[in-house]
DNA sequence: TTTGAAATTGGTAGCGCTGCCAAAATATCT
DNA sequence: AGATATTTTGGCAGCGCTACCAATTTCAAA
C-alpha cells in the first residue's frame, strides 16, 4: 500500500485540532470525556469530528496507553452452541464497557490453542479467556509473561491460574449418575465424544462412571463416537452400542448433541422412551426443551459464565475461583 | 495502570535487539522473515527471543506500518449456527493467511450494527464482513469513508458495496415453492419469525409468496413468530397456525430452526408427516439430516461463504458478486 | 482591585514498531 | 591486490495517539 496516499485521506487527530482550532490534547480530552473542557470547546471539536468523519485510530491509542481493552476468547468450537452461549454472555458485558471480544477457535486442538494465545498476546489484550483448566506448558508460560488477566471458563476441577468461573463437571457427572441409579436404572451406559480433547466432558465421565461403582452398579459399557461432539455422531454411537449391549435400560450421553442424536435414534426405531431406554444429556440447551419429550439433563450457566467473566475482567478483580452450579433438569426421557 | 512498572517489565524488539547484541531492524527483518540477514544473525535473534520470551507488539506494529491485518465480521447473532459456520469458514482461510478475525454481534439491531461497525473501524481492519445488503445510511458512510474492503454476506438481491458472497435468498424462496408445488401441494402456509430484522428471510418468504400465487395457489396463511427464530418459536407458530388453518397441506419454514420445531409439533400431536402435513425449512443443517425422518430443506453454502469472503480480501480481489448458489435436499418431510 | 484557587488549554515526549537510507561487511570479479 | 557488486547491518524518523506538565484563562473570595 502507498503510504503517501493513505497519509493524504486519512483524518488524524491533529486535522481535527486543527479544523476546530484547538490543541490535540484537547480533542483527545473531548473525545474521551475525560478531563476538562469547557462546553464550547466540546461543541467546536464535534462539530469538527463530525464534519471531516473522523474516526478515532484505537491502534494509536492503545500503542500510547497501554490498555487494548480487548478481550480475547480462546474457544474451542464454534460448532457447540455451549461456546456460542458464552461468547454472547461475554460480548454483552465487554460491549457496555468499552471493551472488545475477540475471539479465535482452537478446534479442540492444544497446538492450535497455543499459537492462537501467542497470535492474541501480539495485541496486548486486556484479558485472555480460555476453556478449561488443561493447557499446553508454552500457553502457561506466555500466559504468565504477558502479565494479562487469564480467565479459566466452564471448569473448576483443576487449578485456576487467575480467574476462574463456571461449574464443576465432576459434580455435574455423579449428580447425573445420582439421578439416573434414583430413578431405578441399573443397566447404564455411556454414549460419548472424544475425551482427548473435550477434557470437560471427560470429567463428567469419569465421575459419573466412579458414582455408578461405588453404588453397586458399575457402567455396563461404553461407546466413544471418533469426532467432535454431533447429533449425528450420537445416534451412530448409541446405535452401536445397543447393537452390543441391547439389554441396557439407561445412557449417559458426553452432552445434549449426542443426547439428542440418541433421542431421535429411539424415536426412528420405535424404541420407547424412557420406559425401555432411559436417555440424559448435558448441558440443557434449548431445543432439547422443545422435542417431543423434554430431554432429561443438567442445565449448565453458559451465559451467565461468560457474563461473569467478562464482569470479572473489567472491574480487575482479583484472582478467584467463581462456582455458577448447575440446574438438574428432570425432563422426560429418564 | 502505572505505565513504568509495565515499562520495566515488557519485554520489547528494541530489548530483544539489545540482549542479541544486534540493531533493532536486524530483529524486526529476522521476525517478520523479511529482507536479508544472515543465518548467524538470525540464531543469535531468535535465541534471544526465546530466551526473553518476546511476544511482538501487533499494536505498535501494526501503526508503524499501515496494515492491521485484522478482519472484522459484524454479524447479526452467535445463537444461529449459520453464522457460526460462517465465523468457521473465514477463519481458516485468515488464519492460514496471518490474518486475524474480529467478530461482535448485532442482534439484527442496525442501530447495534452501526456502533459495532465504528468500533471496528477503530481498528483499522483490512476488511469488514457484514450480513446482507440492508445497513443504516451511517453504517454505509462510514465504511465508504474508512476506505476499507467491505464484504456482504448470504445475500445478492440488491445492490452490493464492494464485495458481496452467496447465494439468492429470492432464487432459494421460489425454489422452495417450485418443489412443494411440484410435489401436489396446494395449501400451503408459512411460518417465520421477526422479518423486519431477517431481511435475508424477508426476501425468501416475498419470493416464494410470489411464486405460490403466480402458479394459482396463493398462500393460505402465514404465522410470524415474535423474537428471533428458534426452534420453540417454530413449534409455538406451528401450533398457532394450525389452529386456525387445519387443513393446510404444506408448510414453509423461515428457516430449519423453525421448521425442526415444527416437525417436533407433529411428531408431538401425531400429525402424520408429510401425508398428513408437509414441512420445509431452509439451510440444510445437520441437525436436520440426523432427526427421524430427515428435513426436506435446501442448504445453503454457508462455510463456503466464509472462506470465499475471505480468501478475495486476502487476495484482495476486485469489486465483484460472488453467487455460491444452494441445493435442494429432498429430504422426507416434504 | 488583588490574589489565589480552580478550570481549561496546548506543547511535547514517548508508546514499540517498521520503512528508508546510508554504512559496513562480505563476496566476486579483473 | 584493487575495484566493484552484493549482502548484511544499524540509525533514526515517523505512525496517531495519550500522559504529563506547564501555561493560560476564568472565577470567586478578600
């Protein structure tokens, strides 16, 4: 690009000084609102702004004051409405208080999320947000250097570098199992995603799982879909192993996707829910409220998580570990 | 923030250069991989670098040069996974592109559009992505004057700025209607949701109205959902439509959301689908490939619609139209 | 009026980096 | 060896803005 010409087009601070007649500090100040000013001034500097459609240039400001006010999520899928949801709590927050969200996606990968935390450090963020507890050393340690708050989402089993908020998928997985054994199931499988890389849902399973040992009735069997969580990758999986294990009465779906791929494998093949499979998900997303039967899972405060993060980043609180909880939502399917 | 404390711990090029024993350009030529230095020099740089753990400054580098290489994409909501696959389908490519994507959310508010586009734009964005044709007067002012490359998003009826990238949302209606006709259906209705803001969905509805009555089968009714599309709000229209038009033979959904929340009512109240009552929707989302009977719906290139976009600002193609077109999924609903 | 305090303003030195240019080092050729 | 091309380097002036400070103006009290 030809430096020149942008220099010629581009409205600085200092054409708008000068087109108002004031100094830079001053139009700076105004546009601020910060510091102090007398209203005639104000009003030469907007009218000036206006006029010549000034825009202000963040790059400089933020090079000159040390604060980006961006906020950078880190999220695994954008596939999974869970990160959706927090996205939506954060930027709500960020937005009200001149912050910016930006955000990349690591697709479940550790090497991705590392040069993804490294590319987002470049800009100085006032925050990084990341989901989970379980990163790659080179992410802790960049983390730590850049000296910019970390937020840990939708995890509490682990240690907290700074700031975490979300829930607790171990609680989550034996309150699942707690339900389902209450409910009179014994015969229990589980129909999951993944775990290498979705190390959340990995938790539930594996507490869920020791719940259901310690009461007696260990997990039956267990059918791990290769791939990212999906309502497709759910009905195969639950497919394959009632195809081995026909006699099951209940199962444990990694979340709601998978769940409902589950759902609707039992309504294709007449098979009747719950009395002959009981089926629970995860997470308590919005559709599975709307099916047929109202699909029986935990209802998890994704919002309200990035929400709180968000609130958490701006008001520079101090280094704390935020517990949301979880809703069991009883539904119909189990 | 005291700017000293962070100055004393910020590890900068001009440290990195100091700690190498060499002169600041040498490091800047060696990182960026530009210009020419010898492979002596650039071990002595990168040691160094390693050994301070450096993180470039984007900020500082970005007002030095004139090139942001960010990528703002300002789209009207994170809930719908169009979106979402849009976000998907740009950030490999500026990923792989050492771009960076910025996104906020509108909620298919232009007043909201409007502001996130001025914040964006403080950012001086190689480009700025938006959903559809239709923007405030203060929107378009400003990304003509910020002399940026704009690209439209899923939409070519009207008029495009710069860029513009997918598909007919009036071919798409009018062939949604051409396959019901074609089918036998003859009393159909429509349910949707909020078109003042979905002016995308506006038009498919405007042109499959008009190709219904063209044909000498107007449509019988119509349901709006009030608030965004969802799939509750599907099933709620659904309901209230048929309460007042029970002899519909066809109903046409403003989007899959809509129509899965449609096809849940049915299989709810026992209407046979299609003999009894047909459903179409509109994206062919996967969900709506893996539910009992899959959706009859047509999907839309929405990925697709992200990398295009992408790849022509990277490239930084000329000013054209880009039409990605769409495919009808029979599906067995319809 | 005088005086001091308070409110308002402008000048200017960076923020950390890149682009340009000239200088230095090295390689290649008579 | 000397001269010329080539590669490699460092210095430094900005990029557009904000923080800081000093200068100026305004206001109120004495």
């Amino acid at each position: 690009m030809n430096l020149d010409a942008r220099h010629q087009t581009m409205v600085t601070l200092a054409k708008v000084a000068e087109a108002a007649g004031v100094g830079e500090s001053t139009v700076s100040r105004v546009l601020r609102n910060h510091g102090s000013f007398s209203r005639k001034t104000r009003d030469r500097v907007m009218e000036a702004v206006e006029r010549l459609g000034y825009v202000p240039n963040r790059i400089a400001g933020t090079l000159a004051s040390a604060g980006s006010r961006l906020v950078a999520l880190v999220i695994p899928s954008l596939t999974n409405i869970v990160f959706a949801d927090v996205l939506r709590g954060a930027s709500a927050i960020l937005e009200g208080n001149q912050h910016q969200a930006v955000f990349s996606v690591t697709e479940y990968e550790p090497e991705k999320e590392e040069a993804l935390v490294a590319a987002m450090l470049a800009w100085r963020p006032t925050a990084v947000m990341l989901a989970g507890f379980e990163h790659s050393e080179g992410t802790v340690k960049m983390l730590r250097a850049s000296g910019c708050r970390v937020v840990e989402l939708l995890d509490l089993d682990g240690a907290a570098q700074d700031l975490a908020v979300g829930f607790s998928n171990r609680a989550a997985g034996s309150v699942s199992a707690d339900f389902l054994l209450r409910r009179g199931y014994r015969k229990i499988g589980y129909v999951g995603h993944d775990l290498d890389r979705d190390t959340r849902a990995a938790k539930r399973f594996a507490s869920f799982r020791e719940r259901l040992g310690a009461a007696g009735f260990p997990l039956v069997d267990s059918e791990i879909h290769a791939g990212a969580s999906s309502v497709e990758g759910g009905r195969l999986a639950l497919e394959r192993l009632l195809a081995r294990m026909p006699d099951l009465d209940a199962v444990y779906f990694s979340n709601d996707d998978m769940a409902l791929g589950g759902y609707f494998h039992c309504l294709a093949r007449g098979i009747q829910v719950p009395e002959r499979l009981a089926l629970f998900g995860h997470n308590g997303l919005d559709i599975g409220r709307v099916t047929p039967q109202p699909l029986s899972t935990i209802r998890t405060p994704r919002v309200a998580t990035g929400r709180v993060a968000a609130e958490l980043v701006v008001t520079d609180a101090p280094a704390q570990v935020v517990d949301l909880g979880f809703e069991l939502i009883e539904g119909a399917t189990a």
